[in-house]
C-alpha cells in the first residue's frame, strides 16, 4: 500500500509540473502504460509516459523487478527511473520544429550561413510533424514511409529528399559534432574497438556528409562554436579544444590514409554483386563509407542499395564482435556461507606474517579468515609464501574471498590455526613497481593531456607495462619528458596516502577519474593518492612514500592498438641492474671496437657501411677493412645504445655479437 501510495504521489507531481509549471491544459496531456527494462532484465518495472500534442515529454519508470533464472524477482532496492530530458522540455515549450533547434541554439543558423543552406520552411514545418514515423530502430520500410509522407504533403518523394536531405545532414553533424566533443573531452578516443568505434563511426559519417554536398565545413571550427555556447555550462570544453583539435586532426589523417586505400578496393568490388552484408563488411574491415562504394558504382551504371539502418547494424555488428572476444570461462569454488576475506596486505604493505584460521579447503585450495598474501588483481601479481610447510603456487580472488592455492593438498584440517607467510622480497619488486604504474600514470596525463587514462596495467617482479589511451605513437622526446617528470615525484618524496572511503564520497571529492583501471565494485573504495598528481580507486599493495621507489626507467614505448599506447618499464632495484646491463654492453661494444664509447655511434655506422660495401657489393678496396672514424656524440649509453640499434637494425642486447660477426666477415674478406 505505502508504495503505491508513493507511486501516485509521483504521478501526482507528474501532472503537476505539466499543467502549473509548464502550462500544458490538462486535458491535453495523455498518459501511456508501459514497461521499461534494462538490456539484460537486471532491472525493470511498469512506465508512465506522459504525452502531449503528441509528443512524449517526460516519463517515470516504477523499478521494482528483476529477472533471475527466467523467474521475476522483487529488487532490493526499489526506484523512479525519470526520463525527464533537459532537451525535450524547451522543445515543447519553444514550439521549434525540431529538438536540434533547441539544442543547438545559434548554432544552427550559423551552420546554415557557412553552408549556404536555403530550404522551404513550411515544407520541413510540416515534414517535422511526421518524422516521427521514421524510426528504423524497428526494422520498418524507411522508403515506403517516405513515400506515404511525400504523398501526405502533396510533393513528390525525389522533391522531398532534395528539400529534406541537406537539412537531416545538418542536424546530423551538429549532433555528432558534440556527441564527439563531449566525448573526446571526457577521455575518450576515436578507435577500431568499444565505444571508441562508434566515435570513428560518428566523425566518418560527418565527413560522409560534408563531401556528399559538397560543404566546406570545418569540424574544428564547429566544436569550437559548440564549446562556446555550452561555456555558461560547461566551461572545461573550451580548456580542452586544444586536445581536441589535435585528436580530430590525427583522425582526418587516418580517414584521407583510408580513402587512398579505397580506391582500389571499390574499383575491384564493383565488379562484384555488392549486397548488404559485403557493404557492413567493407565499412568494418576498411572504414570504407557506403555512400562512397555507392558514388563509385554510379559512375559505372551500377545502382547499389544502401540500408537505412546502416550504420545502427554497423555498431550492433561490432558489439557483438566485442561481445565474442570478452566472453571467457572463469573457474568457480562452492563458497557459499563465507565470509569476506580480511586483506591485511592493505593496511601495511611490509606485512609478511599472520595466524589465521582455515574456513574451508577444497582438494588444494586453502580459504582463511585473514591473510597478508595479495591476490592477482589490478594488474598485480599474486603473493608467493607458505601457509605452515605447505608451499603457496597461487593466490586469487573470488568475489570478496581470498583463495590460497597449494602445491599439494594440506594436512591440516578446517577450524585450525595456521601460519601464513609470504615472500617479502618479491612483495617488495611488485610493489615497487606498482607505485611506479601510478607515479606514470600521472606523469602521461600532465605531459600528453587530460584524455590520457590507464587502458590496463601488468605488474611482475621483473618489469611492469602501464597501457594508456593516446591517439598516435610517442616521440623519444615526449617520453623522456614522461619518465623525467616520474623521477621527479619519485625525488620529490611525496607520500602516498591509502583510506578506505564510502564509494560516493569518494566520487564527490575526487571525481570519476578514480577508476583508472575500470570499475571498482562495492559500497567502499580503497583511494591511492599521491597529493595533485594522481589518485586511483585500487586495492594493490602500496609503499608509504614515492621516495621508495628510488628510480623509474622507460625501457619502451609501442602503439599497441589505434588509441592504446604501452610504457613498459622497471623501477627500482630492477632500474638499476637494467641501467648496469646498459652500462656493461656500451663497454663491451667499446672493448670490440677499441675506442672510446664517445665515438661508439660513428664507428659502428663506418663498420656497417664498409661490411656492405665488401661482403654485400663485393668491392674489396684497401681503404675499405681499415675502421677510423672517430666524430664525438655526447650521447648517454641508453642514447649510445638506441643509435647502434638503429644503424645495425638489431635489438640491444644483439649488438656485441653482431659486431663481432660483422668484424669478422670483414676480416675473412681481406
């Protein structure tokens, strides 16, 4: 009873706001039942729709069921789900003929000047009137409809596209225009996967447009007009356009590279029977427009249909390939009836030991109520140690409880006390190397840009990689600046400060940035924070002070994906044995070559041309087996070593025994 007398209360100030706030008489606004579910029955529950002129305005979706093992079941938590549109509202109330007008404000007109855009207006007026017909999300005959609708104003359908056409384009790029800045701004980046394949697809549309008709539009210029008018709201987007700019530039780049590539590819499609699924394919596999494949064919008298849903199937198609490649088995224990696992790891990173007691075992799987041993997350590798004499091979989590997997199936039984004890040194390596993950995280997002964000992490003892969004490879120099500005945080001892805090405060004080590795569920996050550098939502082990640390060393950069670049790198103790293993090799080639390493990177470029000219060209003149250059480089052995590479085209670690092979040669060829 008390719920529904909430529901009616809401219904109540529904009704309210519509015929005292906003004016709407009552009888006539027009209320419509129904149902309204999420994509996956999670969560649903009955709908009122509340209409006028015919126009849904606003909603309120009662939440209250939810689908498990095909069997509704009441929601815990019960919710008004409002689709109160900040857009539709000022439509109503404004009369325009179309949401754009409103939402775009004088940007429309400005866009209508820059394209010379002349139209019929009482034509679109009543055209607007019935466009709501058009709605290809339910698989309807967008031609037939267009058809009925030509025929409802008395014009024919080729004079309606011709009006139409220009004007659906506008408002179509004027949408995809701020859908793209907003996004961009956010840290999104245009791509081949996820949501950043719908960007592409957006950005590609637009340019679809502007070339069918011929507009000179520039689409930096238009975000720019974007930004401007959202700045009363929204001031952020007018500090971001620089960033913007530059992603939209790198994108062109990349759709001009494709249609190069077109060309080509269309001219031998043409020849083919090109159907529906040929065109989806095109377009996913190369980026190539249908519009373009179409305009190509024409020239050839060759007429191709394109669906009206096109590019709705082209995101549906690419969801469910996202869909295949993330579906993977996962390996479930019976824990039901246990409690969350105590992390002691959290509280003090340097704790090895502790006695607990065993809740449960499982063949070789040890469940405890309390354990210092880290789980494999975030990126982290799991703890090694032992728990009494049985040696620990794994440590994992399922849900909230830690699972200890042993090398041999325990002695000890369930309700004993146990004493669990891990490996500090290799504690130490993953944590060292964890803080530096943070440490570039922050470091990338001051030097490259605030749309940096971390796509996925990997620490080991070894080595670490820290993968962030970036739209195109680094240079040396920007990655020098980015492990310069990490030793610099590191010298700067800054500490590192660890709470547990409620999810919403959390949100509040740091915002959404705090789920750089994706999203963090439960009512509590743990916070990382290193003060006005960076802060994380993340549960690995962490020192107390970036000091700890004591070095950072960016050992390579790759562009692993179209918006995902890769810093692999090691931090402290292993930075240094690396920086030692650099030092010995520039010796080494030295001692080969017996010459100072200042003059390293001349000699070995003098070695590989006179090795080319008497071992590849075969030209055996005497001048050519006698190594005497000697031009200075001020080169650090990192540098010394990245130059070599690059002249011998060989890794590292391969220069001391390529030169030996190429002194060699040399020497056999006299």
């Amino acid at each position: 009873i008390e719920k529904r007398i909430l529901e009616d209360r809401c219904i109540e100030l529904n009704f309210e706001f519509l015929t005292k706030i906003i004016g709407i008489p009552d009888e006539e606004i027009i209320y419509k039942e129904d149902i309204w579910t999420m994509p996956d029955f999670s969560a649903f529950g009955p709908c009122i729709e509340s209409f006028a002129k015919g126009l849904e305005i606003v909603n309120n979706v009662f939440m209250e069921f939810q689908l498990i093992d095909s069997k509704i079941k009441e929601l815990p938590l019960k919710v008004v789900d409002v689709g109160w549109g900040a857009e539709r509202l000022p439509w109503y109330t404004q009369g325009t003929p179309t949401v754009y007008d409103v939402a775009f404000g004088d940007i429309v007109p400005k866009f209508r000047q820059m394209c010379n855009l002349n139209y019929d207006k009482n034509l679109f007026l009543e055209y607007s009137k019935l466009a709501g017909y058009l709605d290809i999300d339910k698989g309807t005959n967008i031609l037939a409809i267009k058809k009925d609708i030509a025929s409802k104003l008395n014009v024919s359908i080729e004079h309606l596209e011709k009006e139409i056409g220009p004007l659906t384009a506008m408002y179509a790029i004027l949408d995809h225009s701020r859908t793209l800045m907003f996004a961009l701004c956010d840290g999104a980046l245009p791509s081949n996967t996820a949501g950043g394949y719908n960007l592409r697809v957006l950005y590609r549309r637009m340019l679809g447009f502007i070339e069918k008709y011929k507009w000179k539009i520039d689409i930096s210029e238009l975000i720019e007009l974007h930004a401007k008018y959202l700045k009363p709201l929204f001031p952020e987007l007018k500090e971001n356009l620089y960033e913007v700019n530059k992603i939209i530039d790198i994108e062109k780049i990349k759709y001009e590279n494709t249609r190069q590539k077109s060309k080509q590819i269309i001219n031998n499609l043409i020849k083919k029977d090109i159907n529906e699924s040929l065109l989806l394919e095109i377009y996913d596999t190369n980026g190539i427009s249908p519009e373009l494949v179409k305009e190509e064919a024409e020239k050839l008298n060759k007429k191709i249909k394109i669906p009206d849903d096109f590019y709705a199937r082209v995101a549906e198609l690419h969801e469910k390939k996202e869909q295949k490649h993330q579906t993977k088995k996962e390996f479930l224990l019976n824990l039901e009836n246990i409690p969350e696992t105590e992390a002691l790891y959290l509280k003090d990173y340097k704790k090895i030991e502790n006695k607990a007691k065993v809740l449960k075992i499982i063949d070789n799987f040890v469940i405890l109520d309390k354990t210092v041993a880290y789980p494999t997350s975030g990126g982290q590798l799991h703890d090694l140690g032992r728990i009494n004499d049985n040696e620990i091979v794994d440590v994992f989590k399922q849900g909230n409880i830690i699972v200890h997997k042993l090398k041999d199936r325990p002695k000890f039984k369930v309700r004993e006390e146990v004493t669990i004890k891990i490996d500090l040194e290799r504690r130490l390596l993953l944590t060292v190397h964890h803080d530096a993950a943070h440490i570039l995280n922050g470091a990338s997002k001051k030097i490259l840009g605030n749309h940096v964000n971390q796509a996925s992490a990997f620490k080991d003892t070894e080595k670490g990689h820290l993968d962030i969004t970036h739209y195109q490879a680094l240079s040396d120099e920007e990655i020098k600046k980015i492990e310069d500005l990490a030793n610099e945080i590191v010298n700067k001892k800054i500490p590192i400060i660890k709470n547990i805090m409620l999810r919403n405060d959390a949100e509040k004080e740091f915002g959404m940035n705090i789920y750089q590795g994706g999203a963090v569920p439960g009512k509590y996050l743990r916070i990382v924070e290193i003060k006005n550098f960076d802060v994380e939502a993340c549960g690995g082990t962490h020192s107390d002070n970036t000091s700890t640390v004591g070095l950072i060393k960016i050992i390579k950069s790759s562009k692993i994906s179209d918006a995902v670049v890769r810093l692999e790198y090691v931090a402290g103790k292993k930075a240094l044995e690396y920086l030692n293993k650099e030092k010995n090799l520039v010796k080494e080639l030295s001692e080969l070559l017996n010459i100072d390493k200042k003059y390293l990177a001349s000699r070995i470029e003098e070695l590989f041309d006179k090795w080319k000219k008497v071992v590849k060209k075969g030209l055996k003149d005497k001048e050519n087996f006698v190594l005497e250059s000697k031009v200075e480089s001020k080169l650090s052995d990192e540098e010394i070593l990245i130059k070599c590479s690059e002249i011998l085209k060989t890794q590292k670690e391969f220069l001391p025994n390529t030169v030996r092979r190429f002194l060699k040669e040399l020497d056999e060829n006299k």
